[in-house]
C-alpha cells in the first residue's frame, strides 16, 4: 500500500452502523455526532474517509478536508485525477459538469485498488 500524506483527523463522530468492513470508504454525518456510508447518490458530499473499522457505537476516525486519506476505488483512476464518491461509498472519476468532487488521486489505480487522495472540500466539477 503506497504512503500517504498525514490525515487531518475528525473526532467528534461515531459510527451509527457497523461500519468494521468499510475502512477505507467515504462516510457522512446523519446526525451531529454520528456517521454513515457515504452514497445514498454518485456524487454525495462526504464527511470524509473512514480511517479505521467501527462498529455502531464506537469512535469513527474520519480523514477530513486537508489531509490526506487512503480510499478504495472503482473504475480506472489517473493520477491526480478528481473523485467522486460512488453510491457504495467507494471513489471514481469524477465526471460530468456538476459531479461533486471530494478528493484528488496521487496514485493512479483500478477497480479494488485502495490509492492514496489527498481529501478536499467538495467542489463542482466543470
């Protein structure tokens, strides 16, 4: 698995499923405290990348907006290719002008791959 620059961690939130089998995935905030899967809709605002492997209940380390991150991956991504979030929770390439964009490759990969990102705020694609 390739290095990657420091996570920016978030602390305040707490797994509100058992998210054990989605280290590495994009999460949201259902509530003020608690997250979940990222991915209702392709193209979901993140809380940012689970970091560890929660059950419901437990401290949830989220990689936020100016740090780095490790995340799973579909599709074919080039490096410093723009993604966005799938609606399971993993990354892509972002496409289409409105696709909200949430990390930025620094390793080029394929579908399984876990690249490292650098988390950013969600921006609209062009």
């Amino acid at each position: 698995m390739a290095a990657y620059d420091k996570p920016r961690l978030k602390s305040s939130f707490k797994a509100s499923v058992d998210l054990s089998a989605k280290q590495y995935f994009a999460v949201k905030a259902d509530s003020e405290t608690t997250v979940v899967l990222a991915g209702g809709a392709s193209g979901d605002q993140i809380t940012g990348i689970l970091m560890n492997k929660p059950v419901a209940g437990v401290a949830a380390e989220i990689a936020g907006s100016g740090g780095g991150a490790l995340l799973e991956i579909t599709g074919t991504i080039a490096i410093d290719g723009l993604i966005m979030i799938t609606t399971g929770g993993t990354g892509i390439a972002a496409t289409g002008a409105g696709a909200i964009v949430s990390a930025r490759a620094k390793k080029a990969g394929v579908t399984g791959d876990i690249i490292p990102v650098d988390v950013i705020d969600a921006i609209l694609h062009a």
